[in-house]
C-alpha cells in the first residue's frame, strides 16, 4: 500500500506529537482560562498553571484509565508535583480535569 502524507498512521491510538508536548497545549491555556467556570477573578494565570500542566501529563500518563479511575492517585500526587506552585488541590482539581479532558477528547 502506497504512503498517504495526509493520513495519519497512528490513527485511534494516539495523537500526532504536536499534542504531546506542553509547550503546545499552554498558549491555549493562557488565552482561555479567565473563561473557564472556576476561574476567579482575583487569580491569574500563574495560579492554575501547574493543574493545566499536571492535567495535559497525565491524561497522556494514564491514558487507558478514566478519570474516575485515577482521580484520587492524581490527588495524592499533587503535593509532590514540581509545577503546582502554592494551589492546593480543592483549587487545582477543577483545571486538572479540564486539561484532562482537553487532551482525552483529541
């Protein structure tokens, strides 16, 4: 079978590698969060980024699990997590599972 440059081979099992990087995924982030139901208006970029970020690895770490699955090892983790910064995880959850869904509904 000839080669399509316009196929993706790897097609229903998992992204093209432009979505597998953060730096990718974070622009949309920056641009979009005041927008999203849980974002305040007393708190910046910088307060739910590392929830965005922890939400983008691991829905790519976990990805045969669902979030029902995984969401209480996800909490567990947050306090070692080096890009949580000072969120505590009632204030980060709600960006992780946002994240979470961004790169799952790929």
């Amino acid at each position: 079978m000839p080669r399509r440059d316009d196929v993706n081979p790897t097609q229903g099992f998992r992204p093209p590698d432009r979505y597998l990087h953060w730096e990718v995924d974070e622009p949309y982030w920056r641009e979009n969060f005041r927008e999203r139901p849980y974002a305040t208006a007393d708190r910046d970029f910088a307060f739910y980024s590392g929830a965005y970020r922890y939400g983008f690895e691991s829905a790519h770490k976990y990805r045969l699990n669902n979030w029902d699955e995984i969401e209480s090892d996800l909490a567990a983790g947050w306090d070692g997590y080096e890009h949580r910064g000072e969120t505590a995880w009632e204030h980060a959850k709600h960006a992780v599972r946002d994240a979470w869904d961004r790169v799952r509904n790929r």
